[in-house]
C-alpha cells in the first residue's frame, strides 16, 4: 500500500511540476520579449544609443561653432569694404561700362537719330549735347512737333530726369509729339542711355584756332 501511495503521489505531483516549469519559462521568455520590444522602441532599427554629452562640453562645442561663424563673417566684410574700395576708387571705370552699353542700346535709335558733334540730323535732331539743352532749340533742326515747341517756350529743357521720364514714355510728355517711339521700359537700359548722351553732351568742343602771333 505504501509503494502504490507513493507512486500515485508522484503521478499526481508530476504534472504540477511540469506546469511550474512551464510558467517559468513563460515569464522568462515574456520579459525577455518585453526587453526586446523596449529596446525596439528606444533604439528604432537597432542602432546603438550614443553616450550622453554633458552641458559643458556642448557650452564649449557651441562657443567654437560661434567663433567659427564670426570669423567667417569678418572675412567676408573685408572682401566686401574692399570691393566697394574699389569701385569708389575706380569711378571712371564703372561709368564706362555704362556708357558702353548705353551706346548699344542707343543703337534702337539710329535709325532717326545722330548722336555727336556735326551740324547733321537724320529724321529727328542730333542728339549730341541734348542733356541739359533747352526742348525743341537745336537752330540746325527744323521740324520739331508744335508740342516740343511749346514745351521749349515754356523753359523745359532735358534734365536727366525729364530724359527718363520723356525716353521712357514720349507720349506721357508729349502727347501731340511727332515721335512715333513707344518708349523704353527697363530702368537699366534707361540709366545706360542716359549716361552715353550724358557722355556725347559733355565731350570737348573742339579748341580754337590759335591767335596769330605778331611778328
């Protein structure tokens, strides 16, 4: 009797234990699993956490980074005073490449247009020496609009400002002119043409005869 009380005990606890064991295993395997899922989230893709930075030593990172930027700002100041040194110091140059691409704008014009010292005209006046000049007084020109005429008796003359607003919209000035030009509309070309009749306006007259010296 005791053999079979024995046998049955251990018949009866031998699934127990091996339900023990199982849930063991359970749990061992469920934080196991947990861990991984965690690190999952932290670390996406499993890519290793990189040490923490202290305070200090991102102070010191951003200090250098500022430094760094201040050095490169000051050199570009310098090249830029430099630049603008350059071109103060060279004004003759500057306004030479005006007046060279104020001259090929100016090639719109030549067609009704002289610009230069002769006496000559084509379908409209010559245009040497227009800026400053009185509207409508060229003496070698004889078919000005009656509207140039009554703007010339009226004391308007061609300012650089009058030019512009005249070049860039005749018919704005004077809208019973003659001129059948629809007017130029870019401000740079505007500037640059300017500045070549500025440049024919102001070159040398040609110097007079020396006197006779006695003899």
């Amino acid at each position: 009797m005791a053999g079979e009380w024995s046998l049955g005990t251990v018949r009866r606890e031998g699934p127990a234990c091996r339900l023990g064991s199982l849930r063991r295993i359970l749990a061992i395997a469920g934080r196991f699993l947990a861990a991984r899922l965690l690190f999952a989230r932290v670390h996406p893709g499993g890519v290793r956490h990189r040490p923490t930075v202290g305070p200090g030593v991102l102070m010191a990172r951003a200090r250098l980074a500022q430094a760094k930027g201040s050095e490169r700002m000051d050199r570009l100041s310098a090249i830029a005073a430099s630049l603008l040194l350059g071109l103060v110091a060279l004004p003759g140059c500057a306004r030479a490449q005006d007046v060279a691409a104020g001259q090929r704008v100016f090639s719109q014009c030549r067609a009704c247009h002289l610009a230069d010292s002769s006496d000559r005209n084509g379908v409209g006046p010559n245009l040497g020496g227009v800026v400053g000049r009185q509207a409508a007084s060229r003496a070698s020109f004889t078919r000005y609009s009656a509207n140039l005429k009554q703007l010339g008796e009226s004391g308007y003359s061609w300012t650089e400002e009058n030019l512009r607003a005249y070049l860039a919209n005749p018919k704005a000035v004077a809208p019973q002119g003659s001129m059948a030009y629809p007017g130029l509309r870019n401000e740079q070309q505007l500037t640059d043409v300017i500045a070549y009749l500025k440049s024919v306006s102001e070159a040398p007259a040609a110097a007079p005869p020396a006197a006779a010296t006695p003899g």
